[in-house]
C-alpha cells in the first residue's frame, strides 16, 4: 500500500516494533501499512463512527491481515485498555478534539511509549498542551501536500509523577516563545525547509493582504492591520533561526 505524503510522514515516526493504536482510523491506511510492511507486528484500530471502521474492516481483509489488526468502535481511548500499545497514532483531526482524546485517555496515554501526532488546526494550543502537560518532544516534522502544509509531531507521555514535576517546573524547564509554540521548536532548530516554505509563503501572503489596507481606515481595518503585523512579527522570528 503505498500512503499519501501526509500519512507516510505519520507512519515513519512510529517505533518499529510497538503495537501501535491509530485513533480515528477512517481507512485504516496507517495500521495496515505498517503491519503489511513488517514494521510492527500488530496494531489497533479505531473510530468513534461504525461507517469508517466498516470502510475499515473492507481493507484490512483486502489486505488479510484481520488477525493482526484489531478493530473496534472507541470514543478516543474509551475502548483501549492501559498498556494494550506502545504507540498511539492521533491524526488527522482538529486540535480541540485531540486535546480532549489525550485528556479523556489519560490513563491509556500514560502507559505509551510515544504519541504521534497531526492536528488539523488549533496547532499551537496543541503544543501548549503538551508542553503544560509534561510530554516530552521528541521529533517532529512537516509536510507539504496539494499546496497545504502539515506537522507532524512524536511526543513521549509522562507518568503520573512526572507529570506534576513537569507542569510546576512549566515556567523554569525550558519554555518555548511564541514563535516556537506556533511553528515547533524542533522545526526551527533543524531548520526544516518544508517549515521554511510555509513561512515565506505566509510572510508574503500576509505582507500583500496589509499592503491592501494601507490606503483604508476603519476602526475594524485598525484591529486587522495589527493583527497582521502582530502575523507578521511572529514569522519574522521563525524566519531568524534560518538567518543563524
């Protein structure tokens, strides 16, 4: 099976070897590609809606591996047991909606490995998150795909205990600025040039859409003019770790 750029940028951060569970599986691409490919030796998979796990269902048994790949009707985590997979893969969704899966899964989560994950939206509010919540980054990566641009992030859940050291020590142990919550620290320090794309296109874009605003007063062009230069500012930082 050969998966979009957006999925085999999900699929390659996996651990070889960890039973992994993709979360809101839709076709189950990832699980099956990954079993097929040898690169672990099963996997779970779920979907909170019966239409996608019946699609589903129909591929895993094109593919004959129903008896690798266990399927099953979960809410987010609701219907994985604590310590059933090392890797959990969560892609594909808004930011929100897997703030509340990680929440809500929380005694699952913690008895990860790793999580690999791709939000939709919302990307900063997730990297705050994790950060709040004690995860630790371990790599990330962005793709582009039809003229749309996608990160995806590996992040090792903390334990109960780690997880209070983590959020009190928030503020102390290496707190990210804003640039590195909105475009992901790791990206920058690597200078990713998929990253790097997606900055000088936004800058351009966002450096046209003022230059059109120049001309006109308003009380509402007022407030979006300085929320572009705010836009602006922020990329203008991104854009320095690429100067260094």
């Amino acid at each position: 099976m050969e998966l979009s750029k957006r999925l085999q940028a999900v699929a390659d951060l996996v651990t070889a070897g960890y039973i992994t569970a993709d979360i809101g599986t839709d076709h189950a691409y990832i699980p099956i590609y990954l079993v097929g490919q040898g690169c672990i030796p099963g996997a779970i998979a779920s979907d909170v809606n019966q239409g996608p796990l019946e699609r589903a269902r129909v591929h895993v048994a094109e593919n004959g591996l129903e008896d690798r790949i266990d399927l099953r009707l979960s809410d987010g985590f609701s219907a994985i047991h604590p310590g059933e997979a090392r890797s959990a893969v969560i892609a594909g969704m808004g930011g929100g909606l897997m703030i509340r899966i990680l929440t809500e899964g929380r005694e699952t989560v913690k008895k990860l490995s790793e999580c690999i994950l791709q939000p939709q939206s919302e990307i900063e509010k997730v990297r705050t998150f994790l950060m709040r919540e004690g995860f630790l980054f371990i790599d990330e990566v962005m793709v582009e795909e039809d003229g749309k641009f996608y990160p995806v992030m590996k992040v090792v859940p903390p334990d109960e205990d780690k997880n209070r050291e983590e959020k009190q020590s928030f503020g102390e142990q290496g707190q990210w600025g804003d640039a590195e919550l909105r475009y992901g620290k790791l990206l920058l320090e690597k200078k990713d040039p998929v990253l790097r794309c997606f900055l000088e296109r936004e800058l351009r874009i966002k450096k046209e859409i003022l230059a059109g605003l120049e001309r006109k007063e308003s009380e509402r062009i007022g407030q979006r003019r300085a929320e572009l230069k705010k836009e602006i500012e922020y990329i203008e930082k991104g854009m320095e770790y690429y100067a260094l």
